[in-house]
C-alpha cells in the first residue's frame, strides 16, 4: 500500500491570493491536508477556501492545532498548563469541524503543529494530553505523529488510530527527532534529495541521520511542508516517485 503524503496548508503565507494558489497547485499530489485552524496561521476565510479544495481535490481534511502564537507562527515553545493543550486543541478542533460540517465534509485526523507537535513528541504527559483531546472530540480520527514518539505510543495507549509522520523536508538526529530549525541543515532544499530520503524511509523503513546513521523508522504518513519554497516541486516529485 503507498503511504499517505499529508501537507500542512491553508496557512495564508504571504497575500491569500497567492497562499490559495499554492495551496490549490499542492492538492492534486497529496491525499491529507492538515488545515491551519487560525491559532498559529490563517483565519475562517482561509479554513473555508482550504476546506473547499480539499474536497474538490478528494483530500481528506485534518486539523492543524497549534500555541496561540501567530507572532512566532506557532514554533516558539510554551509551558503551558495541562488544562490549557487540552483546551486549546479541543476549540481548534470545534473551529474547524464547524467550517467542514457546512460544507458537508468530515474531519478525518489531527496533526500538532510546530512547537505543541515538537514537545508531544518528547512528553509523554503532554502527548497524552492531546491524545486525550482529540479522542474525546472524535474517537474516529486519526492523530498524525512523529514516528517513534510519545505522540504515537501515548494515543496507541489510550486507543486512538495513529499515522507515524515522517518528513520529506526536514533532517534527523540520530534519536530520531527531528533537527531543530535553528540549527544549520534542518532543511531539505533539494528534491533529488527529498524524494530518495522519501524512498528509503517507506521502502528501507529507514533514514540517514545528519551524522550519518541509519536508524529505524515507520513511514506511515509523509509531510511536505506547504510553506516551504519548494513545496509545489516536492509534492508533485515525491507523489510521482512513490506511486511508481
């Protein structure tokens, strides 16, 4: 079976002309969107339009939950209560159902963003937390989740479907983690070099770590960051190489 490939989108990156026209020429190569649900990025306007391409595209829609942080675009860590992330998910997740439900369409998974997923992913007590938020919402979604992480292994814990996330996009440590962006070589620019990380990740189960290691990985889901410069280039190569 060919893994799914997500893309995180509907974030209004630069005017909403050109964010819906990226958006709109990303669609066609990907099968999930996780929606940005206005807390780090976007707004009802955004979610709407999002939502109605998807569903043009036959692309199921999730829900991009994140920080209240649209300052620092959702990637600055936050100690925050744990009353609060499962609040602060559970309203994204009601923001963005109400605008799929109008249009006659259904939410199908969760996936954090930035730095809520990033500290999911090493806390076991925050993953929980989300995992918790998400199934008492709908215990019908499935929750997008580093591969080998709390995120996965707390939601597997409490009954939740899970989809372990690979990147296309991004480097990794030799723990599995992924290299912060505010260390040199966290990105992926190249696509030669994002469609064979791809290829070894869901044919190897495995990936080449910055020091060069290879170490083990479950590639159930595959991430395009829709607000890479890349993007469009990487959807449309990856959906190609994996699909052959």
């Amino acid at each position: 079976m060919n893994p799914d490939i997500n893309c995180d989108i509907g974030e209004g990156i630069g005017n909403l002309a050109s964010s819906a026209g990226r958006d709109e020429l990303i669609m066609p190569f990907i099968s999930s969107a996780n929606i940005a649900c206005g807390y780090h990025a976007g707004d009802s306007k955004t979610m709407w339009q999002t939502v109605e391409t998807a569903i043009k595209h036959k692309v199921l829609i999730g829900a991009h939950p994140s920080f209240f942080d649209r300052k620092n675009f959702g990637r600055t860590e936050m100690n925050v209560e744990k009353e609060e992330i499962y609040d602060l998910v559970s309203q994204q997740l009601i923001i963005l159902d109400e605008i799929a439900s109008g249009l006659g369409a259904k939410l199908n998974h969760v996936k954090p963003h930035g730095a809520l997923y990033n500290m999911s992913a090493r806390d076991a007590v925050l993953a929980n937390t989300i995992a918790k938020a998400v199934k008492d919402f709908d215990s019908n979604l499935i929750l997008f989740g580093l591969s080998g992480s709390h995120s996965m292994s707390e939601a597997k814990a409490i009954g939740l479907q899970t989809a372990s996330e690979v990147f296309a996009d991004r480097t990794y440590q030799d723990d599995g983690s992924l290299t912060p962006r505010s260390q040199p070589n966290a990105l992926i620019e190249d696509t030669n070099k994002a469609v064979q990380q791809v290829l070894q990740m869901t044919k190897e189960g495995t990936v080449t770590t910055v020091s060069g290691k290879i170490i083990s990985i479950v590639a159930e889901t595959i991430c395009i960051h829709g607000d890479g410069k890349h993007a469009v280039e990487f959807a449309k190569a990856i959906h190609n190489a994996i699909r052959l």
